[in-house]
C-alpha cells in the first residue's frame, strides 16, 4: 500500500528541524532533539525501520520491492 505524503507536515518537520540551535559542543542536546521530536514524528508507515543508532545517527530504512 502507498501512503501519500502530507506536504505541509513535511515541511513543519522540516522547519522544526532546520529552526533548531544546534551548537556542535552541544551533541548531548542535539542528540535528545532527534530521539524526543524527529524520530517519533517519522510516519511507521512510510519506513520499514526508524532507529536512532548509538552515535545518535537517526536512521530511516525503506526496503524497495522484491524481485
């Protein structure tokens, strides 16, 4: 099943994302930001797999179609 993408709710992430300080000193707090705001806001249904790794990396898997 395809789910349409919501383009207003994209670019309010985005501009959640964008919008934030992120002082490199600072990855405590950036990494927070991703694991508190981005990643529960990543649609389950648009990826297979949303996982921050332990570096803070946030990681987003779509697998394409078999065959």
């Amino acid at each position: 099943m395809i789910t349409a993408i919501d383009a207003e709710r994209v670019q309010t992430i985005l501009y959640d994302c964008l919008s934030f300080a992120s002082p490199q000193p600072d990855m405590e707090r950036v990494r927070a930001f991703i694991t508190e705001v981005v990643q529960p806001r990543l649609r389950t249904d648009l990826f297979d797999e949303v996982m921050v790794d332990g570096r803070g990396n946030l990681l987003a898997r779509k697998r394409g179609k078999a065959g």
